[in-house]
C-alpha cells in the first residue's frame, strides 16, 4: 500500500515509517524539520534507536522508503496518511494542537479522491470530530478518518512495533476499517500465510472501536502506567519507614499473574515525553467535561512528591546541608536506552539541588549532548569517574545497565564522601560496599 507519514521524522512517525516500510509498503515520510530529512535521506537517523539505523538504511536501499520536507503528491495519491505531529503538554495540562491543525489544514486542500487519515498523534477527545469539520469545510476529497493509536516506548520503539501487544482502530467507517486490516493484515488473525522473513508477532488482536474510545484506551493505557510507578513508589516509601526491601516486595506481589512484574521498579518517578502529559491531559478533559479525577490527580502529585524525596535523601546523606557538596550524578535521559531528555525528571532534580547549592557533576553514555541543548548550565562530565572526582555524594537517576556495571574501586578512590544514592535500584551493592561506599537505594 502506498502511506504517507506527515511527521515522519520524529520519535513515533520515524519508527512507524521504518516499520511499515520493512512489512513492504512504499512509504513517504514527511517533515517539516529540512535538517533533519536531509540526514535521513541519506540514512542518519536523529534518535537513538536500536535496530532503526540498520532498518532505516535497507529500507531506504529498497527503494520503500523515502522522506521529503514538502507534501505533495505521495501524500495526496497515498491509501493511508499517518498523522504523528507532536501535541505537546501546555503549562495547564491541556495538549498544545497547532501542529495537528496545521497538518489538517494542509491535507485539506491536498488531499483527492478517497483517502484514510489514521491520527497517531495522542489528541483530545474531540479533535476528530473538528478535523472533520476542517476536511468537510476545505476539502473536495472524501477523507475516513481513524485513531491508531501507537504504544511504542522509546528505546524499544522498533520491537515494539513487531510485537505490538494490540492494534487499536478506532472509526465510524466500515472501508477505513478494510483499509487498516489489508495494512497491518500479516500482524493479524488470519494473516499468518502473508510470507515475510521479519521477527513480529502474527494473531495480535485487533480491537475495532469508536474514535472516542481508541482515544481514551491511548490516555488510560499511559496513565495506567502510570499509576503503578506512583503506586510501587508509594510502597517504597513504607518500606523505608518500615525496613522492608522494594525490590523483593514487588517481586513478590508480581508473581500474582493479575499483577504481574512489568511497572513495578521503584524510583524517582515517572519522567519522559509521554506518561505525565497523558495523565495530565486525561485529568484536564475530565475536568473541562465536569469530572475531577481525584485518583489520577493523586497519581501525578505522588511522582513530584518523589522529588523531593530524592532530594531530601540526598541532602541527609551529604550531612544536611547541600550548599557547597559536590554531588556526582549519573543518569541525565529520562531511562536507559535512549539519549531523550525532554521532561527528564533526573535534569529537575540536578536543578533543585543546584538551587539549593550543591555543585553538580553530571554524566549520561548518550544524552550528555542533548542535555546540554535544554541545560547549559548544569557541568558536565565526559565520564562517570571524572563526574565522581571529590564528590561527596555519588547519585544514579537513570538505569542505564552500565551503572550496574561500574568499578567502584575506582569510584571510591576517586570519590570525597564514600556514599552512592542509587535512585534506581541499578547499582551492584556488593560491589559497591566491597570498594568501601555506603549504599542507599529507593525503599531497601
Ligand atoms: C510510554 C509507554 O510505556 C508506551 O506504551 C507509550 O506508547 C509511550 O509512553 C507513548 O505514549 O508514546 P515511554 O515514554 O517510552 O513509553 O516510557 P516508559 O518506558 O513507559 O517509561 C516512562 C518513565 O517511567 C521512565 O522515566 C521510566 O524510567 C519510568 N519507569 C518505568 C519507572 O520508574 N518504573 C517502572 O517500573 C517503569
């Protein structure tokens, strides 16, 4: 099938666009970011993605894929045009849309014939149906439009569109419907003679519902996560009080197979582009539709509560004061696996204990440019020994499996204060109390 992605070189759109074209449809991917797809028509992908540089060069070899800074006419002759702008969280909680309402208006007057507008942009109840009225008003062509909700997390993005756990179709219309199936056909019941030497998953089930409810299953998915990272940080929290130990509590609940394991590593919270802005915008629709969602207003204030409880720890272990400690952290994305920084809760916390006058040493294996971009002015270290250098406090805030790894020895000799806050239950204990260093984690 012919499909355009307009957005096409951001986190969701590129991975979709990659994807889609692997399964064997030609795909235009649409931007309008020049820099960026000038580099990804010569295969550099912006994000750190495992397996998409290697996917992104066969596809783009192959002849599947393309990306372009214009619409034109792959998007106006395409069956399926993928809508993966950004909607961005406003300060009040509300999604920020002028993205999407530029796409819309744009496809309007593009856009011939018959075509189906999947949005996988996570949008308001209620986008859709002004989207319509936009394509009715300003447009000749006949246009379906679907919610298609995507459930990528970064630093898997490109295994997770393989094995997507379900496929969410959300339309009034039975031919957009069709389309959809024939797109996704070798993912689904029925679909496993469909011949492709890919690793994906086959027989994933395939949910056909109204626009609104794909909407809210999108919002309720992340803010279910949500919950449980707040929940399981909740209980960390008694353990602390109580002497319990988080890590063998929440394996031992998670045996319970109507729990289970997934979501249930204690922390400094939930950070990221995607958890706390769906949370946020759920909470704020349910109020703008009179509903105050006192459960997931609960949820949000126990992941900044968690701040300070990082924060507090961290002044406890420096002797109470932090003017003037040099602290050494380790972790800037918002979690292993991926370089993003945007709404990373370890650059909040670098910032309380800056504005409480500790002097902060940081170091990250693949965002320490990114970082840099939204905070120039936190110090930077090239590596974790060079952050660790007189540090009276070691603190981790990512999980990145190489601070599970980290020689201590080294730290230790390098180190002031001999103690390590590891925020994330990453760091080896024993290797870390056999080097001399005091260790304290989240709820142990
Ligand atoms: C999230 C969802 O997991 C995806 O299903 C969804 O598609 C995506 O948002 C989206 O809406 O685009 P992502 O933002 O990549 O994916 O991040 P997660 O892996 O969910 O992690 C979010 C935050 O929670 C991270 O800071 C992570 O470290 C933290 N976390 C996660 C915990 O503190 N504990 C856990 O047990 C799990």
């Amino acid at each position: 099938m012919r499909v355009s992605v307009i957005g096409g070189a951001g986190y969701v759109g590129l991975v979709t666009a990659v994807g889609l074209a692997k399964l064997g449809h030609q795909v235009v991917g649409v931007d309008v970011n020049a820099t960026v797809v000038a580099g990804l028509q010569s295969g550099v992908s912006p994000i750190y993605e495992e397996g998409l540089d290697d996917a992104l060069a066969a596809c783009i070899a192959s002849g599947n894929l393309r990306f372009t800074h214009e619409l034109g006419d792959e998007t106006s002759e395409a069956d399926v045009v993928f809508v993966a702008v950004g909607s961005p969280m406003r300060a009040d909680g509300s999604a920020d849309l002028a993205a999407v309402s530029d796409v819309v208006k744009n496809l309007a007057t593009l856009l011939r014939g018959h075509t189906v507008v999947a949005v996988k942009s996570t949008v308001p109840v209620g986008t859709i149906a002004a989207m319509r009225s936009e394509f009715e008003t300003h447009g000749d062509s006949v246009i379906d439009l679907v919610v298609n909700p995507e459930f990528l997390s970064e630093g898997s993005g490109m295994w997770d569109f393989f094995h997507p756990s379900r496929i969410i179709v959300g339309t009034d219309s039975a031919r957009a419907r069709e389309v959809m199936r024939d797109l996704y056909a070798p993912f689904l019941p029925g679909g496993e003679g469909i011949s492709t030497d890919l690793d994906m998953a086959r027989d994933v089930p395939l949910l056909e519902t109204t626009v609104q409810d794909a909407q809210i299953i999108k919002y309720a998915s992340n803010a279910f996560l949500a919950t449980r990272i707040s929940f399981i940080n909740e209980v960390a929290a008694v353990c602390d009080h109580l002497g319990g130990d988080i890590t063998r509590v929440a394996e031992g609940i998670g045996y319970d197979p109507r729990i289970g394991h997934r979501y249930l590593q204690a922390g400094i919270g939930f950070g990221g582009p995607c958890l706390e802005k769906d949370l946020q915008a759920l909470i704020y629709f349910a109020a703008e539709h009179g509903y105050k969602a006192n459960f997931l207003e609960s949820t949000l204030a126990r992941n900044e509560e968690q701040l300070n409880v990082i924060v507090q720890r961290a002044r406890e272990l420096v002797g109470g004061e932090l003017r003037g400690k040099k602290i050494s952290v380790l972790g800037l994305a918002f979690k292993g696996g991926t370089n993003d920084v945007r709404t990373s809760l370890s650059l909040r916390i670098i910032h309380l204990l800056m504005n409480f006058g500790a002097v902060v040493s940081a170091h990250d294996p693949v965002a320490i440019e990114e970082a840099r971009r939204l905070a120039p002015d936190i110090e930077y270290a090239a590596d974790p020994y060079v952050s660790a250098e007189g540090a009276d406090l070691v603190l981790v805030l990512t999980d990145w499996p190489e601070y599970g790894e980290l020689d201590w020895s080294r730290i230790a000799k390098a180190s002031n204060g001999k103690s390590v806050f590891d925020g994330r239950n990453v760091v080896d204990q024993i290797a870390c109390e056999t080097a001399g260093m005091a260790y304290v984690a989240i709820g142990r």
